[in-house]
C-alpha cells in the first residue's frame, strides 16, 4: 500500500477509538545493551545476527557478520487505541500521583552555557532505577504500539516514534509528574512555571536527520520554550551523537517555521563551523533552544543493531502564551482539542504542569479520557497545509530525512 506523509498524518491522527486490535505482540525485548533478568519483558524486538563459521583451513575467511534491524515495524492489526497504562512501578518509593516531584540542583554555569551555546549537556542527572523505569515503560510502549505512532514509524523516520506520549502511557505521564525533569527545566528557563508543551517517544532514528532546526514545539513561540532529551543507552562510538552549532540559536538567517537547514546559506557564516558533538550516555539529559541547528547522523545503512531510546519534547515556561499555527506545519503537534485561542494564557491539560507540581485536576482529565485528539479539529487545522507557502514549511520537514551529509537541492 502506497501512502503520502500526509495522508499518514492525517489517517494517524483523527484515530479517536477506544479499542484494541492486538492484546500483546511476541518475541523478546533486549532492554538495555547488557540486559539483566529484569529487564527481559516481552516485545516484537529481536537481536539477531550471524556469521559464516570457518573452517580448519586459515584460507577460509569469514564472511562479515550480518546486520539485522534490532526493532521491526509493527503490523497494521497490532496498533492499539486509547489509554494504555503498564503498570510499572514508580522507583524511590514514590507514591504515584502523591509523592511531591524530586528536585535536582543545576549550577549556575549550566544555566549560563545553555543560554551562551544554545544547548547544554547535563550527565548522570537519572540513576539506574529511573533509567530501567523508562526502559521498561518503552518496552512496553513498543510492544503494544499505539495508533499515534503510526504515521512516524511507517515514514520510516524512526523504529518507532509516538508524539504526545504522556497522553496514552500513564507511565511516561507519572514520570513528568514525579521525576526532576521539571525542576531541572525550571531552573534552566529561569521560570517559576513548567508545563509539557508537546514531547515524543523515540527509538532508533534509522539513517538520522539533517541539519535541521525545530518547529514540532506546541503551540508557543521559540522564546517561550525548551527542548530536551533524556537518554536511556550509550551512544554508539561510530554514529548517533546529536551535533549542534554553537551559538546558532542566535541567528536571524533562518526562518522560526523552517526545518531544513543548509548551513552554507547566507547569515550562518560565524556558526557553521563550530559544531558541538555530544556523545550522551544512559540518564543524561540534553537541553537546547528550539532555534538551535543540529543533526543526529545514524548509521549509513539505516540499521541500528543496538538501542538508542529517548524521552524528548518541548516545554512552556511561565507565563508562556497559546500561539495558534493552523496553517503551518508547526501545527502537527497541537492537534487537540483544548478550546485555547491566539493569545490565550497557556493553562490547559493538554499542556499540564509540571512545576512546581503537577495539577491533580489536569491529571484526572488526562486518565480519563479527556485530553486527547479530536477528528473535527485535526481535519479544521491540518486544512490550513493545503496552502502553497504552508506546504512548502510542510514539505521543508521531510527534507530532513535522508541520508546523512546530502545537500539541499
């Protein structure tokens, strides 16, 4: 079956039942690089490689071991609607939706280096408990799929890709509520406010993406948030690390609705060549502007034989407010609907707090079905794409696929 991205988009995202096609998927789940017995749970993953065995004879060579795919694209049946919630448990002790958030002190030159570079690397910043929590929230994201996820994973973009993940697994949803990740955001914005703006599920980005800039932020502006990813695998030696250009978060050569970035192009002259390679590690978090340019470089052949699996998105400081983008490709991550207008204070359970604590008004909305996609919106603001200037911003998002190094037509 042939399909456009767009048509994905549009099939994925007006999927509003509340049914299962599939109860559970098969095979096994290789949780980390050196799993343990723990972090064994069921899925459609397997590692498998193999080799030719030589013989006696020193004459005869090896033939090179075989790369096979660590993550299969799920078939249409096993995609499942609605609310999923795995029911791991929380680590620390952690009472779910009592215990109050933790907290984890940044310095004062992290906070400094995020707004001198563009983007800042914290290590170590979650301990193995909450790494394996997430490892096995994924693993159980991944093997019982999600309809959202449909459109990313069959585009090839990623093994597997879901926007808005907090809004269909409780576990990733209970993680924002309970973990640091606020409290670490909050700091670094200089803000008294955190609420999720838009974040997504990401495992194995296949040939990785290009020069690119971030438009996928929810419906605020550049200034008003944050980008982040948490990590949950080494980084291969040979490919994998994000690449940012220092200090490009600066520039006024690219435009805030643009994606594609040719960073030959007139008015990136000073950033082009200061390049910063982060090489992240399992708990580590990255943080950066929504303006800055980067790229991830996957392997050449697209196939990813060990994991790496991260937590990301944007978020919305304080005082941040509604910036509606229905006519633009930014708006393939505001989809809901919340009933917000141009200009309306961003408060909202599709956008929920996270610091200083999360609402416990806006997480019973969430766990009970409330926050979610609409077929009548999405249908009302996907329609404002069909424009000429509009598709060529949409178009500019899947020029960044591809492999690595390719220059813009």
């Amino acid at each position: 079956m042939k399909v456009t991205p767009t048509s994905l988009l549009l099939y994925s995202s007006t999927a509003g039942l509340s049914v299962a096609f599939a109860p559970n998927r098969l095979s096994t789940f290789h949780l980390a690089q050196k799993p343990t017995h723990n972090d064994l749970t069921q899925s459609k993953v397997r590692v498998s490689q193999s080799s030719f065995s030589a013989s006696e004879d020193s004459s005869i060579i090896s033939k090179p071991l075989k790369r096979e795919k660590i993550l299969t694209e799920p078939g249409l049946w096993e995609y499942n609607f609605g609310l999923q919630d795995p029911g791991i448990p929380m680590p620390h002790g952690i009472t779910r939706d009592v215990t109050p958030p933790e907290k984890y002190e940044i310095t004062d030159e992290q906070i400094l280096t995020l707004e001198r570079d563009g983007v800042v690397h914290i290590k170590g910043v979650y301990d193995e408990d909450w790494v394996d929590y997430l490892r096995k929230a994924t693993a159980h994201q991944v093997d019982n799929p999600h309809f959202w996820a449909f459109a990313g994973t069959a585009s090839k973009l990623y093994d597997y890709i879901q926007r808005n993940v907090w809004q269909t697994n409780r576990a990733f949803a209970s993680f924002y509520y309970h973990s640091a990740v606020g409290h670490i955001l909050s700091q670094l914005g200089r803000t008294d406010e955190i609420r999720v703006s838009t974040d997504l599920l990401m495992v194995n980005p296949n040939k990785g993406f290009k020069w690119h800039q971030d438009n996928q932020n929810g419906p605020i502006t550049a200034d008003d948030g944050l980008r982040f990813w948490i990590t949950m695998d080494e980084t291969p030696a040979e490919y994998g690390a994000p690449v940012y250009l220092d200090g490009s978060h600066g520039n006024n050569a690219v435009d805030e609705q643009q994606v594609f970035v040719d960073i030959e192009m007139e008015g990136l002259e000073e950033y082009k060549d200061k390049q910063l390679a982060f090489r992240i590690m399992p708990g580590d978090m990255l943080i950066w502007h929504p303006r800055t340019v980067h790229k991830v470089d996957g392997p050449a052949d697209g196939v990813w034989t060990s994991y790496r699996r991260v937590l990301g998105g944007t978020v919305a400081k304080g005082r941040t407010f509604y910036q509606d983008k229905t006519g633009s490709g930014g708006v393939l991550s505001d989809l809901g609907r919340h009933g917000l207008k141009q200009g309306d204070k961003l408060q909202s359970p599709f956008f929920p707090v996270i610091y200083p604590r999360f609402d416990e008004k806006e997480a019973a909305d969430r766990d009970s079905g409330v926050v979610g996609r609409s077929p009548r919106d999405i249908l009302g603001k996907l329609g404002g794409l069909m424009g000429k200037a509009s598709g060529d911003k949409f178009y500019s998002f899947f020029q960044v696929l591809g492999s690595q190094g390719n220059k813009k037509d």
